[in-house]
C-alpha cells in the first residue's frame, strides 16, 4: 500500500508462505443413470460434473481448522508466531461473533492473536490478500488468511443453486519478504447490483419467519426459499464478462507488462459459460486459464486458490511466475491480484 | 457469418433437448421451454462471435426473433 494510482495499489514484499486448500471427502456426481435431461443439460452448460460438500457436522469452519492444523504442522510454527487471522467468508458458524475468533479458540492460538471477518463472497481472496498486508506493514510478522464458503444446501429446490455451488475453504499463510517482487492489487464496488445474487431472507430487512423457509416459485420459475440464493444469471454474466478482462489489462498496464507474460489467469470460477467467454474474447489458450469447476463447481471465494492448488499443483510456484487472480460476483464487488512467485513457496491440496 | 450459420450456431449455443432449428420470426420467449439458460447461451454466442453484449431482460421484454438479433449484431 505504498504507491496509488486508479484505485491500483503496489504491495512491497508481500508473501505467499504457504496455501493449503481444504475440500470435504464427500463428493457428489452431478450426473448419474437417474439424472434428469434438464440436471444434464444444466450440468453440461455451466461446466461442472461433480463438486465436493460438507458431510454431517462438517461445516466452514472445521474445514478451517483442519486446514490451520495441516498448516501450523507443515511450517513448524509455533502457535505465537502466528500474529493473526481474516476469514473471508458468508458461511459463518454464527450471525454473531465471526468465524475467526471461534478458530483462535479452537487452533489453541494465543489470546493476543488479532482475529476478524470480512464479509465477502467471490472476490473475498485477492481482498484477503490486500487486507492482509496492511497488517504485515503495520509490524506483524504472519497472517493466516482463511478464505471460503458452504454454499451447498442440501434439500434446495432451486435446482442451479443444487448442482452449481460446492463447498471449501483455503489457509493462506503471509509474510513480508524482502526479496519478493511487488504484487499489485486492484478492486471495485457496485453495490447497486446488490439483488443480482443475494439471500433476501435472514437479515435484518426480512428475519426469518416460517414462511422464509416455504419453496415458492418465482417470477423467473425457479423454485425456492427466501432463505435460498437468488441468482440472476444474465445480469452476474454481463457484469462479469464486461468487466474482467479490462480489470485484468488495466493490472498489466500498470505494472507495465503485457498479457502475453502472464503465466496464469486464475479467475473466481463462476460458471463455464462466463469463463470460457472470457477467454475466447482474450484469444488465450486453455492452459493459461486453469479450471477447477469441472470437480469442485462454484467455490465462491474459496474458487481461485482451489484452482491454483487442485490444477496448477506446483506451477505456479516455480520461481518467477507470474499469475494473476481475479474475483468477481456477490456485491457486486470485484478485486485483481498479480502475484511474482519467489520459488520457495508451498502449496497443498488436502481432502477433510 | 451467414444468416444460416447464425441459426446453426445459436441452436447450439441455447442447447434445448429436442430444438433442432430455430424459425426466424418466432421471437425467442415463444419459444417452448426457453428458459434462462438458454437466454445465457444467446449472450454467450452474442459475445463470442460478434464481441457485442446483450440484454437478457430485453431479449424477452422486446419479444426479439432470432432475425433481429442478427440484424441488431450486424448494425442493422
């Protein structure tokens, strides 16, 4: 957060230590011998054959702690060299407190651990990775960024809500580094397109009642409660597709490098239809452009570091790679990331 | 792209079981079962093949027909 230029920030010596990716063992199969023409049709347009859900007593949060754990194990840390964590979630345990000081309890991290949550789906991971920083200049020396969502509900009616959203959580583990390149970070808000992909019932506007829990059909004829997702598709597809590939140019432009140096594009992972018209309109090539909804669906803001660990495995921390993230969605909201790998770094994907 | 292979890319693109050909003047919401996929898959090929984006809403407020999309994506 040193320099600012059109709401791009230069970070100095931020440092991915090590990203642990933590999806449920149980995975369910989109399709199946019993699997309706319109789940199959479905399946196929949006480009996801199966996904991975919490099982009984799985939740967020458990995926978060286990994660913490693997983490701690794999760096040797000893609990006070950890200074803080963010979880970026909206599948918190509670409504009140956040996620974050239940797992300062629960990973047995000191009571003097800074620990809060930030209230972000989509674009929630390059956001984590700014916030973050801002802390590491600050004087502390590493912070846990604890990134993802429990989108599934099982019983939904809404059948896309049903077979698009899975469920995951990713530990990041940051330091500064003074031989790491800068990383770059851009975002935006339009909090007008709020009713694009929201829950209307729950808050404060409309508590839940009885009645938010009745399967209605809507205008547009999908089937749910107000208590379920309501996505409007067309509209997340033309701000998502409108919007991304100029953030990512405008990134490029100002760390004055091209696209073609990119080594990889990790984009939030929508749907196929809104990725794939991405790149097609970027003229990349695939492998540029790792997916992982195919086997894991729609992670929410878990979906660009389960990408980098599920399809780059290793790649993307090989020394002097340059990948570029970029989240987009729920808000509506938007953030940019281009990251420098050092070579040192550890990435892992574990199942729970 | 010719007015034929638009129709072939779009049967495609809003990939509905049993929809083989699309009549030019059938605006696309008369169309049985057209739902809200398929009007992504409009807005995908629209995107793709001409770069020029579309208004789901409008495709069904204005009762467009597969003919005006192609003149509208030509500049006609």
């Amino acid at each position: 957060m040193v320099s600012e230029k059109n709401n791009i920030y230069i970070l100095k010596k931020l440092k991915i230590e090590c990203l642990v990716s933590v999806s449920p063992s149980k995975k369910i199969n989109i399709v199946n011998e019993n699997t309706s023409d319109k789940i199959k049709r479905l399946s196929r347009s949006i480009g996801i054959t199966s996904k991975h859900v919490c099982d009984k007593g799985q939740r967020f949060s458990t995926l978060g702690e286990t994660g913490i754990n693997f983490l701690i194990n794999k760096l040797k840390l000893k609990k006070n060299e950890i200074d803080g964590i963010i979880v970026v979630t909206q599948s918190p345990d509670y409504i009140m407190p956040g996620t974050a000081v239940l797992l300062q309890d629960r990973c047995g991290l000191p009571l003097n651990t800074l620990a809060y949550d930030i209230n972000l789906g989509c674009s929630g991971y390059p956001y984590g990775l700014f916030v973050a920083h801002g802390h590491l200049s600050s004087g502390m020396k590493r912070i846990l960024l604890v990134v993802g969502d429990q989108s599934f509900s099982p019983g939904t009616k809404d059948e896309g809500h049903g077979v698009l959203f899975g469920d995951a959580c990713t530990v990041t583990s940051l330091i500064l580094d003074d031989e790491i390149n800068e990383s770059i970070f851009s975002c935006g808000t339009d909090g007008s397109g709020l009713k694009a992909l929201y829950i209307p019932h729950g808050g404060k506007v409309r508590p839940v009642t009885e009645d938010s829990l009745v399967p209605k059909l809507d205008e547009t004829g999908v089937m749910r409660t107000g208590t379920d997702v309501v996505l409007d598709g067309p509209k997340i597809h033309n701000f998502s597709v409108g919007l991304v590939e100029t953030e990512l140019r405008k990134v490029c432009d100002f760390a004055n490098i091209n696209l073609d140096e990119i080594d990889y594009f990790v984009l939030h992972q929508a749907n196929k239809l809104i990725n794939n018209t991405i790149r097609m309109k970027m003229k990349k090539e695939m492998e540029k452009f790792p997916e992982s909804l195919s086997d894991f669906g729609n992670t929410s803001s878990a979906s660009i570091p389960i990408t980098m660990t599920a399809r780059l495995n290793d790649s993307w921390i090989l020394k002097d790679k340059k990948t570029i993230m970029c989240g987009f969605g729920i808000g509506l909201s938007w953030s940019t990331f281009l990251y420098t790998s050092k070579g040192d770094e550890m990435s892992f994907h574990i199942f729970d | 792209m010719t007015f034929d292979d638009f129709l072939e890319g779009l049967v495609t693109s809003i990939d509905m079981p049993g929809v083989t050909t699309l009549d030019p003047d059938t605006p696309f919401c008369e169309i049985a079962d057209f739902d809200s996929l398929a009007t992504l898959g409009v807005m995908t090929f629209s995107e793709i093949e001409f770069n020029k984006q579309i208004n789901g809403e409008k495709l069904w407020d204005d009762k467009t027909t597969p003919k005006q999309l192609y003149d509208r994506l030509n500049g006609k």
